[in-house]
C-alpha cells in the first residue's frame, strides 16, 4: 500500500468512519443549548467544502432561529403529515403515526439549504447532459454538513414531509432557487445505536451483498 504527506492517520480514518456509521436523523433528542456561532460556522464552512459539478456551488444556507417562520413551517408540515398518514392503512397507518418525524420547535436552530438553479450561468461545465446535477451538488453540501454535525456532538434531522411551494413562499426564496434540504440542528441528549426508524421497526438496512453489481446489474462482484 502506497502513503504520501497527504495519507490520513489511522486515527484520522476511524474518526471519519465514525463520524459516517454514527450519523443520525434526529427528531426527538433535540436540547435547548445554544450552538455557539462558531461551531456553526465550521459546519457551513464543511457544507461549503462540498464538491459541485461545474464548481457551480448552488447552496445558500438560510438560519431560521424566529419561532414564527418555525411556527408557519411546522403547520406545513402537520398538514403534508396527515396526506402522508392517509397513504397507509391498519397497523401500518397507526405504526406511521406514532412515529416522530420533526424536531421544528424543539431544536435551538432549523437550517434551509437552497439550491440557486441558475448559479454558473446557462451552460454549467459538466451539466449539459445531466441538469440535476446542481442539485445532486446541493446534496452533497447537506452530507458535508451532517457528518460535521456529528463530530461536533450535533444532531441533525431532515424535514422532509413538506409541500415546497409553500416553503418557498415561507422563506421568500426567488422563484429560481429551490428549497431543497430542510433540517433541524441543535445538541442532543444521546445519539441513539441504530436509526430511529430501524430502531422502531419501520424499516431494516439492507444487506450491501445484495445491492452490489459487478460490471452489469444483476451480475457478481468478482473478488478475486
């Protein structure tokens, strides 16, 4: 195996991995303490970091701390809930319901990341063929930006049972710019062994062996 100055120690390496397995989607461990302005500052310094097609960096990053904005968020999200409840039926639907999918007023800070569709201009370096790119980009900031979360000891939730028209209107975001990653940040009181939904019996992880090809779907990986 090949090192070089720019090799990561292997103390280095399993802090990295650590931060990617512990990583959660909080909704109901959320404290009130206050995430100090530079530690935020170093995880949008991380979602910033992120790599972007075309360099076109699409993010903005919009700090929601007004409990009225929140407030108007949260009966977005009651709303789009009860559709999405309707969608399941028996135990299903009750097991759907019992579930905690937001942590709006509960966490210190709620965090929208854009994503400006028209950032580079109208010809993107690399984004000719695929146009999604920019918010593939987008996606990429929002990982960035939880796995910094969770080396600083912050949780971070994904809302995302939210009509994005109306959040757009919340958030007065220009027509071109689309409201892509709604989440909850704020300090918690344990980051839970498993994912919450795992851990409730929504869904289980599924086996890697199953989901990896070699050279065409559907054939073995040859390990060999």
């Amino acid at each position: 195996m090949t090192t070089s100055n720019n090799a990561f120690s292997d103390a280095e390496r399993r802090g990295l991995y650590r931060a990617i397995f512990e990583r959660r989607d909080v909704r109901s461990q959320f404290l009130p303490d206050r995430i100090p302005p530079d530690v935020l500052t170093r995880l949008l310094e991380a979602a910033h970091h992120a790599p972007s097609v075309g360099f076109m960096q699409p993010w903005d990053f919009i700090v929601i701390e007004s409990r009225d904005v929140r407030e108007t968020v949260l009966a977005m999200f009651e709303q789009e809930n009860q559709k999405a409840a309707e969608r399941f039926e028996g135990e299903r639907k009750a097991h759907y319901r019992s579930l905690k999918l937001q942590g709006i007023m509960e966490s210190p800070i709620n965090l929208c990341i854009t994503c400006d569709r028209s950032r580079g201009g109208p010809h993107v370096l690399g984004r000719n063929s695929i146009v999604e790119t920019d918010l593939f980009s987008t996606c990429l900031a929002v990982q960035n930006l939880w796995l910094a979360a969770r080396a600083e000891g912050i949780g971070v939730g994904w809302v995302s049972i939210l009509d994005q028209e109306q959040l757009s209107t919340a958030l007065s975001l220009p027509e071109h710019v689309y409201p892509l990653a709604y989440l909850c940040l704020g300090y918690v009181s344990e980051f839970l062994d498993q994912p919450e939904l795992e851990a409730k019996g929504w869904r289980s992880r599924l086996s890697l062996s199953e989901l990896v090809h070699g050279d065409k779907w559907g054939q073995p990986l040859n390990n060999g």
